[in-house]
C-alpha cells in the first residue's frame, strides 16, 4: 500500500466520522472545500489573463476533433459525477419535511433546484478554469502531452512565474482540496448505497467499517498496478473520469422515469416539456459516450479475443440501457416500443 493510499484510506473513515455530528456539518465541509477549489483556481484564471473572446466563442461554438474526444467526455464526467445523484438523495432525506404539507415539498423542490443548479455551475466554473489555464498556456505546444497531475503545477510555475502568490502553491490547494472533495463524495455516496441495497441494521461505525473495507480493497489493488509511472496513473485518471461519463445513464434514467411518474412524485413530477428536454439532454450524453465506445474499438481493439470482449460488452452496455428506456413509460419508451413491434411484424 502506497502512502496516498493510506492518507485517503484514512481520510475516508474521517470522514465517515462527521456523520455523527449531523448531515450539516458535513454539507459545511463540502462548502468549504469546493469554494476553496473554485477560489484557488479562479485566481489562477485571473493571474494567466486568457482571451474573453475566444473564451466566448469556445463555449458557443465549440470545436472537438477526434483526438480529443475522450477529454471532453471525462469533462461531463467530472462535471455531473453520477454518483453525487444518489449523494444528493440521500441528503434531501435528511431534511424533516412534510410530505402531505404541499407547500412544504414545494418549498423544499425549489431550494434542492436552486442548490443542485449552483452546484452543477460551480463544478463547470471550476473545470473552466482550469482547462483555460492549461489551453492558454501550453495547447499547440511540445510540453502538453507532458504534462500530468504530477508535474503540473512546475509546468505553470516557469510559464506564469510567481507573481503575488506562486502559481505553484494556488495550484497546490486547489488540487488538494479537489482530492479531498473527490474523496468525501465518493465515500458518503459508496456509503448511502451500500447500506441501502444491503440494508444493514448496525451502528453506524460498525457499518462503514465493513463497507468501506470492502470498496477500499479494489481501490488499492487498481492503485498498486497503475503505480508504474507517472504517465499511467494520468491515463488511469482520465479513463476514471470518462467511466464516470459512461455510467451516468444508469444512474439519470431511473432518475427521469421516477419524476416522471406520478404514482411516485404525485402533483409534483416534472412536466411534459421539462420531461423532454431532460431526456433530449440524457440522449445527447448516450450518443457521446457511444461515440466515445466507437472510438475506442476502432483505435485501441487489437485481437480477436480483446475485441470480442469488448463488442460484448459495449452490446450489454447498450441493451441496458434500452431496457431502462423501454420500461421508463417516456415518450422515448413509447417510440422504442412501436419501433420493435413495427420490426416484428
């Protein structure tokens, strides 16, 4: 077990241990360190001074080639983490409102809306930055396919020099306020689901002992055997973000059906047109990752045996989430339903 290892196997069960002291004070530590990661890196973006313009025409008119396909889908990866969807149930759980109080559930809906939107803004405000930062300085050039997790920060510090405070040390924070970030989300959303598909009726401490144990060994052993170099562990750490892209479907699906629905969310589920453009927004993020599956089979597949394993599972991959589709009672499951029923006949 490396060091790292050990500092956030630690820190996980820390962690764990705010859950005593109430669901506030974690949020207050969420608050702290992702505005540490948003000042950090907001200083940075001001200190490297990029072009407003072709900042502006980047996010309207975007520009993607193939080579850099899978950094954009690692990005919607890190921007909406599947996992903080189950997070951030749990924690409107820990509310005590009153379901048969419609003014109250309606109150609640429109703050949880006004706080998942600040957040999700915040997250793409903060990978702005940083993309910005490292596009300004270092895109078109012979350092950038050097650059890592590992050196980077001694890459911005001879390219932007010090200034009031050393590039270097903002980077520093920033990055070690996102791993610490990473690390909390990770473990309380681990945590949540674990003990509600197994529904274990123990204490607390006793529960996330186990569970945690159990989700800390396949993290150290995937440590252990990308720990070669540094180079692959930023590659282990891209495909990390882009695994996280891939699964948002199984997570936004069922997510979609059941505010859809209303035997489930009553007076409250979401209209037809909101309904629409959720899941038009939920079709584009499929399209792109079957693109980016696409991609990596006609680029990375060598080998009968490999590329037979990975046709099936990208076809399990996509017959999933054709069956969540088809069983989600959308207009989207409606056409899928005529569209098999016209090829059987």
């Amino acid at each position: 077990m490396t060091k790292v290892d050990f500092v956030n196997m630690l820190y996980s069960f820390m962690f764990l241990l705010l859950e005593n002291y109430g669901v506030r004070k974690l949020e207050a530590v969420f608050a702290v360190l992702i505005s540490t990661m948003a000042l950090s890196f907001a200083w940075m973006f001001a200190d490297t001074k990029p072009s407003g313009k072709e900042l502006l025409i980047g996010l309207l008119v975007p520009k993607l080639s193939s080579r850099t396909i899978r950094q954009a889908v690692g990005v919607v990866g890190c921007v909406i983490m599947p996992h903080n969807v189950f997070l951030h149930s749990a924690l409107v759980q820990s509310r005590k409102i009153d379901p048969n109080k419609k003014g109250q559930v309606q109150e609640a809906i429109n703050y949880y809306g006004i706080e998942s939107s600040v957040a999700l803004l915040v997250s793409f405000m903060i990978n702005l930055f940083v993309t910005t930062v490292f596009a300004k300085g270092f895109y078109g050039s012979k350092q950038a396919d050097g650059i890592g997790l590992v050196n980077a920060g001694q890459y911005l510090q001879e390219k932007y020099g010090g200034g009031l405070f050393p590039i270097l040390y903002i980077w520093g924070i920033g990055l070690l306020a996102a791993g610490q970030s990473s690390t909390i989300t990770g473990t309380y959303a681990g945590q949540f689901i674990m003990g509600g598909f197994l529904n274990l009726r123990l204490k607390k401490s006793l529960r996330a002992l186990i569970t945690r144990s159990c989700a800390i060994l396949p993290t150290i052993m995937v440590a252990l055997v990308f720990n070669k170099s540094d180079s692959s562990l930023d590659v282990l750490n891209e495909w990390l973000n882009v695994l996280q892209s891939i699964q948002i479907p199984f997570a936004l699906i069922p997510l979609l059906t059941l505010v859809s629905k209303e035997q489930v969310m009553g007076v409250f589920k979401i209209g037809p047109a909101l309904e629409r453009v959720a899941w038009t927004v939920a079709g584009l993020v499929i399209v792109i990752n079957g693109y980016l599956l696409l991609d990596f089979f006609l680029s990375e597949v060598n080998g009968l045996l490999f590329g037979f394993l990975v046709c099936a599972g990208t076809a399990a991959y996509v017959s999933f989430i054709v069956y969540l589709i088809s069983h989600s009672g959308s207009e989207l499951s409606n056409w899928l339903s005529q569209l098999f029923s016209k090829g059987n006949a």
